[in-house]
C-alpha cells in the first residue's frame, strides 16, 4: 500500500525526496491525500491553461518556478503571499497560478489562489469552475459557508477560491470583516498551506493596498516593456520594505 | 532601458515580433511605394563626347619665346561659359527650330533654362573636357550633346582669334604711342643744344682753367704793385736829399737830353706796341709836356736869370727824377692790368655758372630719350612675338580642339535602374521595421529585460520567467511565419513581374 503511495508521489511530484519526509511530513501527506480531487486536468488542458506541471518539456520554466516557491515559502508563517503588478495585463494571474501549482508539487504543501480582480478575473476561466460561488457571494450571503467558496481546481493539492458573482468591484470587499474572517479561515484548514492572492495593479487601484493587510509577502510582477522606473519605484515604495519580496521579470510577450 | 549591446540586438527582435502586424503593413506599403516609384521613374539618356585640348602643339617649341601661346586654363569653366551664353542659345534654337517656334519669350527662357540645366560641362582629365546632355529622348540628347560640341569647338577657335588680335593690336598701339614720345624727347634734345653750343662738361673744364689762370694772374700783379711802390718811395726818399739844380747844365739842354732819351724809348715800344699801348701814350704826353716846357723857357723870366747865373741842374737827381717817373709808369701799368684782369675772371665765371645750368637740363634730356629709347625697343619685339602668336592663332595652330570621342545616340539609361529600385525596396522595406524597433528600443526607458531590472537601484528581484509556448500559440506563431513568408513571395513577385515588364518595354 505504502509502495504504492509513494510512486504515485514520485508521480506527481518528481523531486523524487520523499526518504528525507520525518514522521510529521508524512502525516500531512497522508492528511492532505484525503483532500477530494474529483477531476484531475489532463496534460493538454494544462497546456492549454498554461499552468505548469513537472514533465512540462520547458523545464527551464518550471525550475524558474520552483526557486520562486523556494524562496517564498521559505519561511512558513508568510504563507499569504500577493502578486500584483503596475499596470493590466501584466501575467499577474500567470504567475499567481503557476506559483501556486509549483508549491502544489510538493505533497506537503497546499496552495490555493485567491482571485482579487473582481469581475475581470479569469480564474474561474482557467479552472473551469463556472458560476460557482466566490468572496463575493460568501460577503453577500450570510448562508454561505467557507467549504462552499472552495473549489478544485483540478490539480492536485491546489485550490481555488473565485471572487464570485454578487456585488460590484466598488462594493469595498476586502475591506469587509468577512473577508477578513475567511481568509483567516482558510489559512489554517492545513496546517502547511500557502495562499496566493490574484491582485489587482498596485498602483491603479486601491483593492490591491487594502489587500496588503491580508497578506505576508508581496510579489511584484514586472512585464516585458511595459513598466518605467518611475513606476517601478513608486510601486516598490507603496508596498514597503516589509512585505515586499521581490520583482519578478515577466518576458512573456503579449 | 538597455544594459548591454547584445540585449538591443535581442530587444530589437523581440519588438519586431511583437510588433509584426504593424511591421507587416510597413513592408507591404513601403515596397510597393517603391514599385510604383520604380514603374514611373523616367529613363533618362545621356549623350556625351570628349574633346581632347592640345596646346602643345609642333609650333610651341619652335617659337619658344617668341610668341605668346595663348591658353584656355580651366578648360570645362570656358567651355561652360561658351555653352551656355547667348549666342549659343540662338545657334540651339536654330537647330530646334520646330520645338522653339510656336513659344513665347518667356517660355523660350525657361526652354533654355532646360537645356542648360541637362547639360553637363566637366574636365575629366587635364586636358580633355566632356560635354554631356540628358534628356529622356535618346535622339535628342545625342543631338544636343553633338550640337553644343561643335559650337563649343568653332567658338573657342574664334575666341582665341580674337583675343590674340586684340593682344596685338593693343602692343602695336602702345609702340605707336612710344615711337611718338621718343621723337618728342629726340627733338628737344637736338633744339637744346643748337641752344646752348659750348655747354657741355668739356668745356665746363676749359672755363674753370681760364679761371684759375687769370686768379693767379691777378695775384701776381699784387705782388709787382707793391714791389714797384716800394721802389718808388725809395726814390722819394734818396730825391729828397739832392739839390734840384746843379752847376752848368742848361735847363733847356737837360730837357733836350731827356726828349731824346724818351724818344729812343718811345722807339723802342712802339716796335713792339701799338700807339694805344699805355706806356706809348705816357711816354708821348712826357715828350709833350717836356716841348712845352721848352717852349716856354725863352718867355720866362725867372728862367732866364737862373740860366744867366750859369746854374746848372744836378744830374743824379736828374736820374732820380726819370727813374721815379718810370716807376711811376709801370705802377700806372699794372694797377690798369689789375683791373682788367678782374672783369675778366667776372666774365669768365658767370660763364661757368651758365654751363653748369645747361649741363643739368642736358642730362634730364638725354634720360628721357634713353628710357623712351629703350621701352619702344621692347615694345616693337613684343609686337613682333604678338604678330607672330597672332598668326598662328589665324593659321588655327594655336590650339587644338580634337574630339576624341564622338556623341551617339545612348542605347542603356543612366541613373537608377529597376534593379536599384528593387534592392532597395525589398531590402529596405524588410529592415524598416526592424530599423525602427531598433530606435524605439534605444530611446526607450522600459525595462525590456531581467539583467535591465536588476540595475534598479534598491529593487529585490526574484528571477525572470519566460514565456509558456503551448500547442496554439506555437501554432498561431507559425501561421505569423507562414504569412509573413507569403507576403514576402507575393511582394518579390510583384517586383519580379515589373521587371520582366521593364525589360520587355526596353526590347
């Protein structure tokens, strides 16, 4: 049975380091197996949504994407971390899934995106969760409850929770107590979970501040030709010396 | 914002790309700009000869010296400014007669501006000079560049023509004035010294000796004048001692005795002098005065009783007396050559002083007779060299216009050819847009790469991501490909086509 656990590991992971898991490890393994995957995404439609998994033939990518999961799951009490961006359009969304499905590899670890960019959001697109309710709605109604917000994703070990279809991009959300008590919530369903919040640009819209609060860390996405110094700095400086971890160069063209 | 010069080149590429719909519309239009520019550029002809200028010719050599070969120095300059002038465009217009006649005088201008503007004057070697004309008609530009050639030659044989003979003619007028000159100075000099005969240096010298002599004559004459006063006071002084009367000598004897001694003397002068001699005339008016005195000795009274007292005159004062008269005589002689001498040596030189006067204006004279002498010689041998450049010029040996390359009708046009056009549209629009990224991307002050983002001053960087290629965009960016190359072949096509049309327009 165990033999069995752990080619399927070896699988999926492909880092192959599962002799080095102590007894705690693999007991959130075994706790985080439990989690319902009721579809898994075939390579194609990865491919397709452009999120990342190990055998992908551009390892280049996907070991880029490792060493930013290394470096900013690092420390396991920052385990919120917001990707923002200057300006739309940026690969803000690319880079917040593809994170999340890099942490995902690891057996160990749970990830889960949290899509900030109201109605322009498109991760309910990508994972094809349809109209399923979101932050929104869980803000909205109070009958809603936090399993309901919480959908698959159809990675293993990545979650999703989608803005939702109630309520206005104004409707000061994440400002709302609720969010507040969600995100609490959510952050301590697994013990090793890292939250990835698909933010709004920092510097256009103030969704995005409000959400440093929420947040840990903070990434910030700088596209190919795109962003001037000016920007960049003043970004750099809305976000602080505290949260923020780091800029990251998105080349892709588009 | 570029670090490095590798990452432009990469950039450059990468905005291209990005870019390539708008890239795509630059290279469609600006290569068929460039067709259509190509398809309607004018063919244009040119017709050109070559004139050889030969100025050394067999006669150079053989006249070394002699004669003047008069040289066209900046051969295209003269050739243009015989080209293009107004007898020239007559003798055009004579030939173009079909094309002139129905203009007006203002059209005509511009017609001939035209004309000048196609035509091309240049010196291609030292001494050959091209005369080209362009012009979209083939005929036209070989008739031309024919035309304005043999004008260029038959004028600046009539140019050189001329000029030798004004050359000449001017050196001749100029003799002609120096011939007049030196006559003039020839003619006052001969009346000048008809004028003034004797005036010259030699007799100068003649004078000065005359001078001298008679200073010294007059210097001596001083000296006898005080030898003979001395004398005479002595005589004075031994007379003063002896008694005037001594015993038995007749008074009237002692003035015979003394008429007769004055006579023989008077004999002795009048030998050698004329009656007018000074000592003569003394010595007569003595002899005079002595028979008076005879005569009146018989009426005096006092006379007679001395003479009857049988006193007779004392003869050393007797010899005194005649001896002091003499002196007397003499000094009267010399004192009166003194005299003439001294008006003689004023004479003499008031005439040294004329001939100095007359030496100098002399000497003016004869100086502008030299001179003029010596420039009409030059004059008449610079005559002599201008007759003969004058008529080597008239005997067309002067210099040589020989066209060594004749005018013909030019088959191929000059100037950009579709070939050009071609390699230059297809070229030049493929790499405009490349051209432009390029700029943009070197003025550009966004962060085009990871190593560019790490310069920032202060800001953490994670890392750099590329980008995900799945299956559609693989295969929209082929498609891109695939279009691009078709538009590429369409384009060179269409190039291709116009060619193949443009060679068989020219067959």
């Amino acid at each position: 049975m165990m033999n069995k656990l752990e080619q399927a590991i070896r699988k999926t992971t492909g880092d192959g380091s599962l002799y080095s898991y102590d007894g705690e490890r693999t007991s959130f393994i075994e706790e985080i197996e439990k989690m319902k995957v009721s579809h898994l995404m075939t390579k194609e439609e990865l491919n397709k949504h452009k999120i990342i998994y190990p055998e992908l033939k551009n390892s280049a990518l996907v070991n880029s994407f490792r060493e930013f999961r290394t470096s900013l799951t690092a420390i396991s009490s920052r385990n919120v971390v917001m990707v923002t961006s200057i300006g739309d359009r940026s690969g803000v969304s690319f880079f917040a899934r593809n994170l999340a499905a890099s942490i995902a590899f690891d057996m160990a670890k749970t990830a889960m995106i949290v899509d900030c960019n109201g109605r322009k959001g498109c991760v309910h697109e990508v994972f094809s969760i349809g109209y399923k309710p979101g932050i929104s709605d869980f803000i909205s109604t109070k009958d809603i409850q936090v399993e309901d917000v919480i959908h698959e994703s159809g990675v293993k070990r990545l979650r999703v929770l989608p803005f939702g279809q109630s309520g206005n991009d104004g409707d000061e959300i994440f400002s709302h107590p609720r969010f507040h008590s969600l995100m609490t919530q959510i952050k301590h369903q697994y013990s090793d979970r890292h939250i990835i919040i698909d933010a709004p640009p920092i510097l256009k819209s103030a969704d995005a501040r409000i959400l440093m609060d929420v947040c840990d860390q903070v990434v910030l996405v700088v596209p190919y030709g795109r962003d001037s110094s000016q920007d960049i700095q003043a970004a750099a400086r809305v976000i602080g010396n505290k949260k923020f971890s780091g800029a990251i160069f998105n080349e892709f063209l588009n | 914002m570029i670090t490095n010069p590798l990452d432009l080149v990469v950039i450059t590429f990468k905005d291209t790309w990005k870019r390539k719909e708008l890239g795509i519309l630059m290279f469609i239009s600006l290569s068929i700009f460039v067709l259509f520019v190509s398809w309607n550029w004018p063919k244009m002809y040119v017709s050109s000869s070559i004139i050889e200028v030969d100025e050394q010719n067999i006669l150079t050599p053989l006249l070394e010296g002699s004669a003047i070969a008069t040289s066209i120095k900046n051969h295209a300059r003269n050739a243009e400014q015989i080209v293009f002038n107004k007898y020239a465009m007559n003798y055009i217009f004579d030939i173009l007669q079909e094309d002139v006649e129905t203009l007006s005088d203002k059209q005509k201008e511009d017609y001939w501006e035209d004309i000048r503007d196609n035509t091309s004057v240049e010196n291609t070697g030292s001494n050959l000079i091209r005369i080209s004309y362009k012009s979209v008609d083939p005929v036209r530009a070989q008739l031309l560049a024919e035309n304005l050639t043999n004008l260029f030659i038959s004028e600046s044989v009539n140019e050189k023509k001329r000029e030798s003979e004004n050359a000449y003619s001017f050196i001749a007028r100029q003799a002609g004035d120096y011939h007049e000159k030196l006559l003039k100075s020839e003619n006052a000099l001969k009346e000048f010294r008809s004028n003034n005969l004797g005036a010259d240096p030699a007799s100068s010298a003649v004078v000065n000796d005359r001078i001298l002599e008679l200073q010294r004559s007059i210097e001596q004459s001083g000296l006898a004048i005080n030898e003979a006063q001395i004398r005479m006071e002595n005589i004075d002084a031994q007379l003063s001692g002896e008694a005037e009367v001594s015993a038995h000598l007749s008074r009237e004897g002692q003035i015979q005795e003394r008429i007769s001694v004055l006579q023989t003397k008077l004999d002795m002068l009048r030998m050698t002098y004329l009656d007018t001699y000074p000592d003569i005339i003394i010595i007569k008016d003595q002899i005079e005065s002595l028979k008076t005195t005879m005569s009146n000795i018989g009426k005096d009274e006092t006379y007679k009783i001395s003479q009857n007292q049988g006193g007779q005159l004392n003869p050393l004062f007797q010899e005194l007396r005649a001896k002091r008269s003499q002196f007397k005589t003499e000094l009267a002689a010399l004192k009166t050559r003194v005299k003439e001498t001294r008006q003689l040596l004023g004479d003499e030189k008031s005439r040294a002083r004329q001939i100095n006067n007359a030496v100098a204006v002399y000497a003016q004279l004869t100086r502008d007779y030299d001179g003029n002498q010596a420039l009409y010689r030059k004059l008449l041998k610079q005559r002599e060299s201008a007759r003969v450049s004058m008529n080597i010029d008239i005997a067309n040996q002067g210099m040589t216009l020989q066209i060594k390359e004749q005018a013909i009708v030019p088959v191929r046009p000059v100037g950009l050819q579709f070939i050009h056009f071609a390699i230059f549209g297809l070229v030049g629009s493929l790499l405009t847009p490349f051209g432009l990224s390029f700029l943009m991307a070197s003025i550009d002050g966004r962060y085009k790469s990871e190593q560019a983002l790490k310069t920032m001053n202060g800001l953490p960087v994670l890392g750099g991501v590329s980008a995900y290629r799945n299956k559609s965009m693989n295969i929209v960016d082929v498609s891109w490909l695939a279009f691009i190359a078709l538009i590429f072949v369409v384009v060179v096509a269409m190039y291709g086509y116009v060619g193949w049309l443009k060679v068989l327009g020219q067959a």
